[in-house]
C-alpha cells in the first residue's frame, strides 16, 4: 500500500513472520530491484517515508524482507 503527499511517499507493506528488517529500493524505472536501483533505504518497521521525490515523477519502490543486517 502507498500513500502519496508533496514530494513524499508513505510505503507500508503486510509483516513477514521473523524477520528482522526490510530494504526498500527505489527507481524511476519499472525494472527496480535488489542489484538495479537508485537508492536503498533500511528499516526494522512494516512501513517507510520516502522523502525527497520530484512531484510529476513516477517511481517504483521493491521491498524485501531479511533476518540479519
């Protein structure tokens, strides 16, 4: 699930049972994945603020899950 403000993006995404972290990677192209991304963010919660983002501009967003940093 994504929510949209000015220049922002709320991601929030259904927990994975034992996991200890999620990497969420962006592009602004639709092929975005682990070894082709822009940017790479981490984070211990089932949901991430991505700030930053140009409006008008389409971005996509994949997140995994991982039981170790």
């Amino acid at each position: 699930m994504a929510n949209s403000g000015p220049g922002e993006i709320s991601i929030r995404w259904d927990s994975i049972e034992n996991a200890k972290g999620y990497s969420v990677y962006m592009h602004t192209f639709s092929n975005v994945g682990v070894h082709n991304h822009q940017e790479k963010m981490d984070t211990d919660q089932n949901e991430f603020l991505w700030g930053g983002l140009a409006n008008g501009t389409t971005y996509y967003f994949v997140v995994t899950a991982h039981n170790s940093y």
